[in-house]
C-alpha cells in the first residue's frame, strides 16, 4: 500500500508538471498563437501521461486520477479504503507537480490562477470527456487489452484538448492542482469547484454505460485498470466471504 500511495503522489506531481510545464513552454514559445500553443500543449500531454502511466502503473496501477479510482472501487477492482487513499495522495501529488512547474519556470511557486471557465458550455465539456475516458479504460480492461491502455488514455487525451471546449481537465486531481499556476493550464478557484462536480457528474454516467454495455464486467477485469499492478491482490477488492471478514 505504501508504495501504491507513493507512486500513485509520484506519478499525479509528474504529470501535473507536464501538463502545466508544458504550457508554460508554449506559451514562451508561441506567444499569441493560442491554436500553436494548445497544439503544443496537448502533444506533450498526451505522450507525458502515457511514459508516466508506464512508469508508475506496475505499481499502484497507474490512476493518477480519483474519478478513475472511485469507479474502480465501484466495479471491485481495488478496495474502497484504498481508492480514498489514492484520493489525497493524488491530489497533493498534482498541487506539488503545479508547484515545481512554477519554480523550473522561474515562477512564483505558488500563483493562483485567474483563467476562469466554468461556463455551461465547459462543465457539459468536463462531464463529456471524463466520462470518455472512463470508457476507455474500462472497455480495454473488460476485453483484455489493458497493455494498450497507456498509448490509447494518452491519444484520447491528447485528442480531447481539442475536441472539448474545456481542453479535457477529466480529473479532479489535476484541477486542484491547475490551482496553483497562473498560467495557459490554470484554472481560478471559483471554477474548480464546478469542474470538479461535473467530472464526478461524467464518471457516475460512465459507470450506468459501462455497466450497460459490459454487464457482465468483474472485479478481475476492474484489476486490470489502468495497467495490471503489483499490489492488485492485496489492494483488491474481497470476492469472497472469507475475504471480506
């Protein structure tokens, strides 16, 4: 479990330095190109969280993410105890990866954010891409594809910078953590909070989907999300009565 909390904070800081650092990057490299910059932005997202899904996932299983989690739970891939662990070690691992984003940009450390977004037309945004996602990975787990998980989470979010007008945030962990950086990737605090609802809003929906689309989905399969890990016996939910006393 130990190593499970440290990689799943290990591998939510690093990808928070990559999608905020890379930003920043744009942004000094394309200035006033917006369309340049969220091109850049969104390629090195995409290719940035497959290498750290590789990375990380042997381990914990690679969520980075507490909606991936929370669905996880729901379908007995991993015990509920262990998704509401991942959930804070998640969350401060993304606030740490906006925070050493600034400090190798010669930023402030920490700068709230003032980028606004939360309209109707990003929330139904957020919901639309977090629940993708999910289906992503779940239908690959059910049909025993989990070792193309990596490639395809970093393509579909890589293709939902674009295809969504919130540039595809899909996970609670990252927002916090956009926070901390007044930069192209931040998101203010006053939308956070609806951005947050609306991603929960998107998994709770992919969950019915995934329930009505493979009913027949196990916790075995749920194990294999997002890669098959070390700790997914122990951290796995009980199946048995034995198990669960």
């Amino acid at each position: 479990m130990k190593r499970a909390l440290l990689a799943e904070y290990l591998g939510s800081a690093l990808l928070a330095a990559v999608v905020i650092g890379s930003g920043i990057a744009a942004q000094h490299f394309s200035p006033h190109e917006i369309g340049l910059e969220l091109l850049e932005n969104a390629a090195v997202t995409a290719a940035g969280l497959y290498t750290i899904i590789l990375m990380f996932g042997p381990v914990s299983g690679g969520h980075f993410n507490p909606v991936v989690s929370l669905a996880d739970a729901t379908f007995g891939g991993i015990r509920w105890r262990t998704a509401l662990a991942y959930i804070p070690a998640q969350t401060a691992g993304c606030i740490s990866g906006a925070l050493l984003a600034n400090a190798m940009f010669v930023l402030p450390a920490v700068s709230i954010s003032t980028h606004h977004r939360a309209s109707p037309a990003h929330l139904l945004a957020e919901i639309v891409a977090t629940a993708g996602l999910l289906l992503v990975i779940f239908a690959l787990a059910r049909t025993r594809r989990a070792s193309a998980t990596p490639a395809a989470v970093g393509a579909y979010i890589g293709a939902a910078y674009w295809f969504t007008s919130s540039t595809s945030f899909a996970n609670p962990a990252i927002t916090v953590g956009r926070i901390f950086s007044n930069t192209f990737a931040g998101i203010a605090p006053a939308s956070a909070p609806a951005f947050v609802l609306a991603q929960l809003a998107g998994g709770f929906g992919a969950v019915v989907l995934v329930r009505t689309l493979y009913p027949d989905v196990t916790p075995a399969d749920a194990a294999q999300v997002i890669l098959p890990h070390s700790g997914a016996r122990a951290l796995a939910a009980p199946s048995t009565p034995e198990e669960r006393s």
